[in-house]
C-alpha cells in the first residue's frame, strides 16, 4: 500500500498550486486551452514540469496524461519498495484538486503506465488486479480500460484479450484505435514494441515492429502519435547512454514504412536515463521522465516537458538507408 504521508504531502503542495493559479490568472479551459498545472508553458530548452507534485522521494512513474478537454490529469508513482500506484486530479470550477488514487484502484496491487484514449474518455493503464469471470487466468501485468463517467470512473476491464495476453505495460493508442504496446512474452529477458489493428471493431493478432525498431536490447515505452505519424519508445540500444535508456523516434512515411530511429538529441537525451515520452492531447508539448538529477537522497525520476517542435527539427535531420532487415514484420 503506498503510504499515506506521501498524499499529506501531496494535499499541501496541491493547495499551493490552486493559490499559484489563481493569483496568475489562468483561466477555466475554453476553446482548447488547457492549463497545465499553472506552469509556464517551456521554450525548445526542457524544463522541470510541476516538480512542486512531481519531484518527491516517490518516483514518478511515467508522464501525465491530460484527457483532451483537459479536466483529468492521471499519473503513476513508484515507492521506494518498488510498488506502484496511480494518482489523479481534477480540474473542478477553474481550480485544481488534491492528488488522490483514482477510485478504481485497489491498493493492494500494482498500477503503471496510464495512457487516455484521443477523445480523454478512456484511460488504459496495466496492472496485475485479479481478472473477472469468464475472462483468461490472470498472467501478470495486462492492460486494462477503465471509462471516465461524469461523476469518476467505471469500472474497469481487460483491454481485448486477444492483444494483451500478460506481461503487457506502456500503451498508446491512434485515433483509430490502433494500439501500441511494450511486453515481454515470447520475448526472452527483453521487452519488444507491438502493435494490433482494429478492424470493424475488432483487433487483429498483434505484431512486432520491424526489426529497425525491435532490436536485439530493450525497447520499451512506446507513444504514437494520434495520426500516427511518428513513434517515440525507449531503448538500450548501442550508440545510447551506456547502461541507461535513451529516447528514439521514428517517422512513418505514407506508404507504411518507418524510418531508421534516431536519438532524440542533446535537448531530451542527456546520458543518465530517459523514459515515459508523451505528447500533450494539444500537440504543443512533450513530457518525459529523466534521471539527470538524482543523488543520495533523491533517487526517483523527475518529470520534464518541452516545446513539441523539438519533433519537427528532428524530422529534417537526413537519415541513411534502411536495411531490407528493418522492413521484417514478425508475427508473435
């Protein structure tokens, strides 16, 4: 059970943060504008995100992820007994809440890698709670959706079976539904980036991606862009940080084919571990995670965001021929 001085803590930064929003001005969301937290929205150089919520002695676990009409913000956090848990606010009358566990979390077990729908009416996440009736045996972690209702939560259930059949983790998803994902079944000690269509309302078998972006390391962490454009995941892969991960993106051209990965650069990547990329429902901001400040005393993840046209300038950079093995698509 993760502790509960942390949410003492939590409440009391939260209620300073309501104070700092109004004194500065920001405004309930109209028109697509979303307030972040009241933080000053960063240039093209990465800045601490709200590390007034998100610089603890607990890890933060992965980015936030906004619902579109920017009134839920869900996190997850890692204790230092390594058990995790979600936490979330809510944009109530132009003010920010407290951070508390969603309603649909059972302490008990773990909870990682919260990732809304396009439309913010759909949180997916993994987790290892028990399974319902009628469904498979329960194999570690899978994904799960659980739909935000007007007054919280539903409840929640196994995303398709036929895609997340146990140790499944990051997720994210396109406008049309298509689902990338990170696991390590059938895949050894390391962990692989899938995806699965949906076609007439139902998914397909998932497959790996090409071996360009699949090697023989670990991948992890995938985001895909809504349009599906490009793909940004975490990885060891040779030429990163020694012994960390770094963050890659890929580009899709329009016949389907993705682009080498290149590291995201000096901007996002700074050698000592990069993970949890996600871009803000608006399309104006990247958040992810960095281990560039940790010490003795202060061991867990801190989160970063930065203007998205850091995107943009990486598109240009030229990149050199694709092998015919990256054009491999290997079924599970």
């Amino acid at each position: 059970m993760m502790g509960k001085q942390y949410f003492r803590n939590m409440v009391n930064t939260a209620s300073c943060l309501v104070l700092a929003t109004f004194l500065c001005g920001f405004a309930p969301e109209k028109g697509g504008f979303i307030d972040y937290l009241g933080q000053k929205p960063p240039g093209k150089d990465a800045e601490l995100f709200a590390p007034h919520l998100m610089r603890s002695s607990f890890n933060v676990h992965s980015a936030p992820t906004f619902s579109s009409d920017g009134s839920v913000v869900v996190w997850a956090i890692m204790d230092s007994k390594y058990r995790t848990s979600l936490v979330e606010m809510r944009k109530v009358n132009g003010s920010w809440s407290s951070p508390v566990m969603p309603s649909f979390v059972d302490s008990a077990v773990d909870y990682v890698y919260p990732s809304f729908s396009v439309d913010g009416k759909t949180l997916f996440f993994s987790s290892r709670r028990k399974m319902p009736a009628g469904y498979p045996t329960n194999n570690g972690n899978r994904i799960w959706q659980v739909e935000r209702t007007r007054d919280g939560w539903g409840n929640p259930v196994p995303f398709d079976t036929t895609v997340s059949r146990g140790q499944d983790y990051a997720n994210s998803i396109t406008s049309d539904g298509t689902i990338y994902f990170s696991s390590a079944l059938g895949g050894g000690a390391n962990w692989n980036i899938r995806k699965a269509v949906k076609v007439k309302g139902r998914y397909t078998e998932p497959v790996l991606l090409p071996y360009s972006i699949n090697g023989v390391g670990y991948e992890d962490g995938p985001y895909i862009a809504p349009d599906e454009s490009f793909l940004i995941f975490e990885s060891q892969r040779p030429g990163g940080a020694s012994d960390n991960t770094s963050l890659y993106i890929s580009f899709q051209s329009a016949n389907g084919r993705w682009s080498l990965p290149v590291s995201m650069g000096a901007k996002i990547n700074s050698g000592k571990g990069e993970r949890f990329a996600r871009l803000s429902p608006d399309g104006k901001y990247l958040f992810f995670g960095s281990y560039r400040n940790q010490s003795p005393e202060r061991r867990g993840a801190d989160m970063y965001w930065i203007d998205a046209t850091v995107i943009d300038e990486l598109k240009k950079i030229p990149r050199p021929k694709r092998p015919l093995s990256s054009l491999l698509v290997m079924k599970l």
